[in-house]
C-alpha cells in the first residue's frame, strides 16, 4: 500500500492519500472524517501544496469524486 499524508490547518486537520487505491481520507473538525474515491495523484498534489486546504476542498474535490463521510 502507498500512503501519504500530511498535517492541516483549523478546519481540515489532516488527509491521507492511497495511490493504490485512489482514496483520500480528509480529517475534519469535530472528528469527522471524509472519504472520496478516485481522487488521481495530481489533485492530492495540489491539495497538498494549496495554501489554504480548505478552499482547495471546497472548489476542487468536494462534489467532483464519489464521496462519503465515514
């Protein structure tokens, strides 16, 4: 399994990304935790490097891949 993850900021406080199998998990506040399936290595990239994770989220991921809370 390839995994890599990172450290948020106040509002996402944490993702983890598969390559394998193309999953990102998204830690949010309150402990909540956010699924999403098919999510391709160039999108968590760019998640990664956004200065503001939760813009990116908003405008980029949420709603453009099959997802769930979890």
């Amino acid at each position: 399994m390839v995994e890599d993850s990172f450290a948020g900021d106040s509002w996402i406080q944490g993702a983890k990304y598969n390559s394998e199998t193309q999953r990102m998990q998204i830690y949010l506040g309150g402990s909540e935790v956010y699924e999403c399936e098919g999510v391709d290595s160039n999108t968590w990239s760019e998640f990664k490097r956004a200065d503001s994770k939760g813009k990116y989220f908003n405008k980029y991921i949420r709603g453009q891949f099959n997802s769930s809370s979890i």
